[in-house]
C-alpha cells in the first residue's frame, strides 16, 4: 500500500488527508511537531482572550483520525532524504514514504534586529508563541506593558489579544497608516482610528532598531530607530509577516547528492501542479512557492483559504488526477478589533491605470465598501467591505461572469449578508454612485430566485 | 494551561469592577439577600413593601451593572475572559450557584412548605408570604409557590434579559429578538395569566398561557384540564381551540416559514430563560458527537413518552375508565411523565444545571415541543444558516457558542448550510464570527441543504469534479 507522508498538520496538510482518504485506501501519516492534533492556527487569538479553550480550536474530535485511518506522528524533521525516500527525525527516528506532501507553514519573520532572541520576544503564529505569551503576559501587573514590531494582520491580532487582559501596547507599524500596502487609504485610515479608540499607542511610520535586554537576558525596552525613544517593557512581539518555514529543506540539500535536493527560493519551488523539482515530492499551503506568480497572487500565498484549496488539490494528483492548482477568484476576510472586513476580486491599494474607484463610508466611521472597475469598460473588478457582510457566492459568479459595476450596485441586495433585522446601506451607497458619476442605477429588491441561481 | 479551569474562587486575570458596577452588584445582592432572608423566616416589615423593594432592587440592579459592564467598551463581541471566570467556566461559583438552583427547584416542586406555603388552610410564612400582597393584587388569593415561581422567571428573563440586550446593542436581530422573548413571558406568561384568573375566580383553574403549547404542557389534555376548559367558560372554551390551533395548525405552519425559532428563541419561557439568565453559560454545552447521539435518542423518547401518555388520558376521558390495558392511567401515565420529566427534566436538570451543562440541556434533549418541530425544521422547512462560501476559517467560535451543541464549524468549514433539527436560530453562532461566514436566513427549500467537499473560491473544474452528485 501506497504511503503518503505528510509533514505539517495544518489547514494544508490536513486537507490533503481527508482528500486522499475520500479518493483511496493509501497509508496516510501527518507529522507535526507542533502538537498531537490539528487546531486552527487563527483561533489561537481566541485562547489567549478567553473566548475558548484550546480544545475548542480542534475542529475534529480526537478519534477521527484514527476512525479515518490517518496516522499521526509527533517528531521533528531534521532532514529529508529523496534518494532512499527517508525523513530523519531529531530523535534519530525515521520514517519511510512513497509520496512526500511538505506542508510545514510559515514562521515569523525576524530581520536581525539586536535582541529578537531575547526572553520575552516572540512572534504570534505557533502553538508554542501562545504559552510564551501565557508566561510573559498573564497581566498587566506581570507585563505592564507589550511593544508590537509590525502592523499587519496579526499583529492587530496580538494587539488586541494583549488589550483584552487589559496590558498597553504600543504598535510599532513602519508604514505611514495601517497595512497600506494592502488596503487603499480610507480602509486603513479607518482602522487607525478603530485601533486608537481601543487605546493602542499606534506608532506610524518608525522602525525597530533594537530590543534592550535586562541583566537577566529578559527583554527590557525597545528603542525606535527614527526617533532613539526607548520604550520599557516587559513583552515584544515581533510580527512583521512570516515567512517558509522551510529549514529543515534547505539543510537536507546542503548534504544531498547532487540532484536529489529540493529546490527551494523563499519557500518550497513548485509548478503548476504543486510538484517540486523531485519526483514524488509535494509542497503545499504558506511553505509553497511558484515557479511563476498565478495571474495577480503572489508566489506565496500564507493565507488560510489557499493552503486548503492547494489540498484539495494535491489529494487529486496524489490520488492519479493529475491536476493543476487554479485558483478561483481571490477572496479573503479578517477583523480590525471590532471592524470586520472581507474582500472578493482585487483592490489594490492603488488604483491602477484603467480602474475607477468607489467609496463609501457609513456615517459611523465603522463601515465602508469599496469597489474597484475599470473606467472604460466598467467591468467589476472586486470590492472591500468593511463593518458589512457580503456574499461570497455573489461576487464568485459576478467576477465569473465578467460583471459591470452598474450590475453589481443594483444587485447590492442580493449580495447583503448581514443578520437579519440589520440596517440596509444600499439605497444610499447607490445613490451616492449615482450622484458621483451622474448615472441612474436602480437599486433592485432582494430576489431569493437569484441568490438561490447563484448557489444551485 | 488548565490553570484556567481551577477550582480557585478567583480569577487569574481578574478584572476589578468599578464604583457603578460594584452599586449594580450590591443592589442585586441585597434584593436577593431579602428573599433569602425571608425564606428563612427573617422577615423585614411590611413584607409587601420589601417584596417590591426586592424586586426593583434586582432589576434595577441588574440593569446598571449590565450596562456599566458592557457600555465600557466599544459594541461587538463581549466573550474575553469567559473561560477564565469561575462563574462561567464551571468554578466554584458556578457549582455553588447550580447547587442552589438545583435545591430551589427540588423545594419548589416537592417541598414547597420549606418554602413557606401554607398547607391545608395554614397562612403562608417564608419566601412565599412575601408575595401575598402581589397575588392579593391580581387574583385575591395568597401566593402559592407556582406565583412566587412565576414572578421571579419574569423578573430573571427582564432583568437578564435587558443586560444581555446591552451585551448585543450592535446586533440589531439579538435586540429584537430580546425584546420579543421579554414581552412574551411578561405578558403572554405572566401578567395575563395572572389578571384573566383574578377576573375568574370563580372558575375552575386551566392553564391560561396561550404559548405554553402541547407537549411541552403536557397536561394539555389530562382529563381534568379538558374538563376545566369545558366549564370555563367562554374563556375557558377559547383556551381550548386555541390550544389544539396552537399545536397542530399554527406550529408547523411558521415553523415551515421561519424555523422553530419563532418559538423557542422568540417566545418560549424556557428558552426565554435560557437566552438571557442562561447566555452567560451557553458554551457550557457538548459538542461531542456522542452527545448528539444521546440528544437524539433523549428528546425523541420523550416524544414518544408524552404521546403515549396523551393517548391514555384521552382514552381515559373519552372512556371515563380509570385505566388502560389494567394499567392506572394516572399511576402509569400521568404521574411518571409528570415527575421524571415535568419536574425533574424541565426543571430541575434543566435550569439547575445551567453553570454545569449550559443553558438549553431541557430544550435539546428534552423538550418534546422542541422535538416536533424540529422533525419539521429539518425536513420540511425553510430555514437554514448559510454558509459564506468558502470564507470560514474553522475557529470553532460558533460552535463553542452554540447553546444547543451543533458542531456548526463542522458544516462551515465544509462550505455546507446548517440545517439541523436542533437549531433554535439564537443567531448567537453569526453574532460570534469574526468573518462573516453564517446568516440565518428563510428561504426556498431547494438547495438548502448543500453537502460540498471542495469549497467555493477552488478551481472551478475541481469544484464541479468532486462536488457533482
């Protein structure tokens, strides 16, 4: 019997299991050294706030795995063999594999900054970042205050991890307003605002020079590059992005013949079909990078959505479907604090040539959309909503179908997915359109046959 | 990291209340401390006055320490600390708390006279006498426990019910919702009930709670009540085509339409209870598949129970015998049905266990009307929560939320619509989710559910491969 040995149990490497399970009979094992079981990696906000327990974040109970037939294994890879297909084990174990699935995610990145490996400084992405919290931020009498390296995703999400246990933070974001490198500048504004009425101390535009230790080897203060203000405390978080966590890879190829080593850039080299350089040899999820970018995405995507759909696909291929990785249409979605925010299609942070803009803000300064078309053939090119729900089956099929802008304003309703009771926006947003751009789009009712067409 | 779930009374990452909420508190405490007092027999006078003192007392307390508690911060989601908190993570307080409602319950139903009722003629003392001048008001009559009952579930639904709607001031379903489960048990539950028996008096007694519908009032149909109906009046005429309208035409009807949310979220007394004393302990609930298994086995059986039972005492009326199959209808029948799960399901496992088990143990695996229309929510409705696509990211919010159990992340992360017949639509699980992925929603059966393995936003190819039927 065919065995597949997967190396990571995140979203990825999970998916790839239950896929091929559902496909075949073949041996499966996952490899973790993180922990027993699967959890998702985004909830573990949730522990530290106390909304749920640990095991709350294991999305399948314990026996599942062994009902499916799913052997786990705790070890650490140390190095990969490719000539005799062996996984060498930091404890000397090994494993034999027919077919090798790499799904080992990302790790924080740190930028040789004086002090990143000091006690007390820890990125926020691995089961072991959350006990390291635990132990240097229970409190705020413990930690009386964090200092935050890095305005993305999460390190908003550690910002408001730390709030809810009542300790000051001070954000350190070296962009001039909050992840404007991905969202225009209203969307960010808007969360500069939500992030100081939460009390951060928001520091735009400054850099970390270097974290002070203590006498004990303990993070002390932080000192900013631009300014020299040293900050006392008690935690650092460092959170500017991750990166492949791809190590062990890159040392099992300094000792491999030639020809045997997987080819590695930032992450794993794949294709089209997820394959590296080395016959049987998968790479899939945040540790994957492409060969050639997919149409506007990045080579590496470290996001939750396309390492599931990267196993999907490889459980085809594994299982002699050979299929390449196609992406749909590009959707993502987070929360700033209290604000919600998804997204379908693209907006960049800066209109390009041909596309046209639309905004609109709610008088509340918490919800807003804005859509992005090309100006000359109005064609819908994606929308950002913030504080408001929407449909992702909507906007799949409305990108699908190559949509106008008008067609989508006047679908407003249909694509709502906001509780029921809430108050609907649309008749304003498509009145403010209209005014802008002196057009006389008509907002239509919300129709159950066409949300249902959509769907079916 | 279990250090969370300690048996310490306090809270590892305690936060202090402040001066309003400390007042809010006090005011509470002091309300409750009086009836305490009193049901001990340490009365303060005149007790009518101190009853009503009690009472606002609770309820304004309630009110400012809900407010205070929540106005604080910003509107959103109010969950940080609540695995930390020794009242709602099965603490000491929690275990303190649930022993005493489990007492309350147990005096309530089968020793009342610890409660102060007056037996054979005797005047009321303890908690219940404090309440005579309230029931002297409505129906001049002295309390009986099921009075003093019924005042302090409307007072725990308002004033519980008035926090929570503060906790969920952004929610504009939770609000309404809220504010329809409050109106319902004050008015529906409570005071018409109360003012219809103080202006019959004279009748025999039958139950005048329009919602409270067969089986979950299971004595619906025992002969007595029919014959009370039958000499009630027009009233007590109106009662009873009601009462057969309610269950077997009006029920299946909405719940076809909205789910059967429309009751046991938005009108039912228990739920009433469990949605706003009982939010604090929600995630108390199992999501474990076994529990599933037993919840399906439980609720069904009681079905099958009352019905049973309703064809006896049917027989039995329409018969006027005494028995069925030589088996004392009343003994064999009633009597059971009526102790282990009127009283001791509904009441005792149900609102007793609260900080144990969560707040809906009665309405998930017990409550037969619950049961019935969830046969219908699940095969012959229009509701369902959607999905969004493929946007869930499988924290496990909605599902540690969920009251009822559902393991909703199960269906989420799959891209799949919930459509379970446990579901009371709470709209709890599409309060919690921080990305927008679930919306409760009625609408055309076709298509409702959706089982998919590849999730939206995929390969199109790879959807239409592995998603065809």
């Amino acid at each position: 019997m065919e065995h597949i040995v997967i190396i990571g149990n995140g979203i990825s490497g999970v998916t790839a299991a239950r896929h091929i399970r559902k496909l075949s009979d073949k041996k499966i094992t996952i490899v973790s050294a993180e922990t027993d079981y699967f959890f998702s990696r985004t909830a573990l906000m949730y522990v530290y706030m106390g909304h749920m327990k640990f095991e709350h974040t294991q999305p399948y109970e314990n026996w599942f795995w062994k009902k499916n037939r799913i052997d786990l294994k705790k070890g650490y890879v140390k190095t990969v063999d490719t000539k005799n297909k062996t996984l060498h084990f930091s404890n000397d174990d090994t494993l034999q594999y027919d077919k090798l699935i790499i799904a080992t995610g990302s790790k924080p990145n740190k930028f040789g900054w004086p002090g990143q490996d000091l006690d007390g400084v820890m990125g926020m992405y691995h089961k072991q970042d959350l006990e390291s919290l635990e132990k240097h931020a229970p409190n705020n009498k413990v930690c009386k205050r964090a200092v935050i390296v890095g305005g993305g995703l999460i390190g908003i999400e550690l910002a408001e991890m730390l709030h809810s246990r009542h300790i000051p933070v001070t954000f350190l974001v070296r962009e001039s307003s909050f992840w404007n490198g991905v969202l225009p500048e209203q969307e960010s504004a808007m969360i500069n605002k939500e992030i100081l009425s939460n009390g951060i101390d928001l520091r735009l535009g400054v850099n970390l020079k270097e974290i002070k230790a203590d006498e004990n080897g303990k993070a002390k203060s932080v000192v900013i590059a631009e300014t020299g203000e040293e900050i006392t405390c008690d935690v650092v978080g460092l959170t500017a992005g991750v990166s492949p966590n791809i190590d062990f890879i890159k040392d099992s190829g300094t000792r491999a013949e030639p020809g045997q080593s997987i080819e590695t850039g930032r992450g794993v080299k794949v294709n089209r079909y997820l394959e590296t350089n080395i016959p049987d040899v998968y790479a899939i999820g945040d540790c994957a990078e492409q060969h050639d970018p997919i149409g506007n995405r990045r080579p590496i995507e470290a996001v939750w959505y396309t390492g599931r759909m990267m196993g999907e696909t490889v459980a085809q291929t594994i299982c002699g479907n050979r299929i390449a990785y196609k992406p749909g249409h590009w959707f993502n979605s987070a929360k700033f604090f209290n604000i919600e925010y998804q997204t379908y299609g693209w907006v960049w942070a800066k209109p390009k040539d041909h596309e046209a803009r639309f905004y609109w803000e709610h008088d509340s300064g918490k919800k807003c959309i804005h859509l992005n078309y090309d100006k000359d053939t109005r064609e819908f090119i994606g929308i950002n909503n913030l504080g408001i729900r929407m449909r992702h089956e909507f906007f799949d099929k409305v990108l699908s179908e190559k949509r106008t802008i008008d067609y989508v304003l006047e679908h407003l309703a249909d694509a709502n997915f906001d509780p029921e009771f809430y108050k609907l926006h649309e008749p304003e947003i498509v009145a403010k359109f209209n005014q802008e751009n002196n057009t006389n789009i008509r907002l239509k009712k919300k129709s159950w046959k066409r949300i249902f067409n959509l769907t079916a | 990291m279990d250090k969370h779930s300690s048996f310490a009374v306090s809270n590892p990452h305690k936060v202090p209340l402040d001066t309003i909420q400390k007042l809010g508190l006090w005011m509470g405490i002091i309300g409750l401390m009086i009836l305490t007092l009193a049901t001990f027999n340490i009365h303060a006078e005149p007790k009518n006055v101190f009853a009503i003192v009690s009472i606002v007392l609770m309820l304004v307390g309630a009110i400012i320490y809900g407010r205070q508690t929540y106005i604080k911060s910003a509107p959103g989601i109010k969950n940080n600390h609540v695995w930390f908190k020794t009242l709602t993570n099965r603490g000491v307080i929690g275990w303190f708390l649930g022993v005493i409602l489990t007492l309350f319950y147990v005096l309530l139903y089968w020793f009342p006279k610890y409660l102060g009722l007056g037996i054979e003629g005797a005047e009321n003392t303890g908690l219940i006498v404090m309440f005579d001048g309230l029931s002297q008001f409505f129906k001049g009559q002295p309390a009986s426990q099921w009075f003093v009952y019924g005042t302090l579930y409307t007072l725990a639904i308002v004033s519980l019910g008035i926090k929570f709607m503060y906790k969920y001031r952004h929610n504009r379903y939770q609000l309404i919702r809220t504010v329809v489960v409050m109106a319902c048990q004050l008015f529906l539950a409570y005071l018409i009930p109360e003012i219809l028996e103080g202006l019959n008096t004279e009748r025999p007694y039958f139950a005048k709670d329009i919602k409270n519908i067969w089986p979950l009032n299971y004595y619906f149909f025992e002969s007595w009540h029919l014959d009370n109906m039958v000499n009630g009046g027009t009233l007590g005429m109106f009662y009873l085509v009601v009462g057969i309208f309610m269950f077997a035409v009006f029920t299946p009807i909405i719940t076809y339409f909205v789910g059967k949310r429309w009751y046991c979220s938005w009108v039912c007394g228990c739920g009433g209870l469990a949605e706003t004393a009982g939010d604090p302990f929600r995630h108390l609930s199992s999501k474990k598949l076994s529990a599933w298994k037993l919840e399906r086995w439980l609720i069904h059986s009681v079905m099958v129970f009352i019905f049973v039972v309703t064809v006896a005492v049917l027989y039995g009326y329409f018969t006027g015998k005494g028995d069925v199959f030589g088996l004392s209808i009343y003994e064999y029948f009633s009597k059971p049905y009526g102790f282990l799960i009127g009283a001791m399901f509904s009441g005792v496992i149900g609102v007793g266990f609260y900080p144990m088990l969560g707040s809906r143990v009665w309405c998930r695996f017990g409550c037969p009307l619950a049961g019935y229309m969830g046969i219908i929510q699940r095969f012959k409705s229009r509701f369902r929560i959607t999905t969004n696509g493929g946007q869930c990211i499988s924290c496990g919010n909605c599902s540690t939320y969920c009251e009822q159990g559902i393991d909703v992340r199960a269906y989420a992360q799959k891209g799949e619509n919930i459509v379970r017949a446990s579901c009371v639509g709470c709209g709890i699980c599409s309060a919690v989710c921080p990305r927008g992925v679930l919306k409760l929603e009625n609408g055309p059966e076709k298509g409702r559910i959706n089982p998919t393995d590849v999730l939206l936003g995929n390969d199109v190819d790879l959807m239409d491969l592995v998603n065809k039927r």
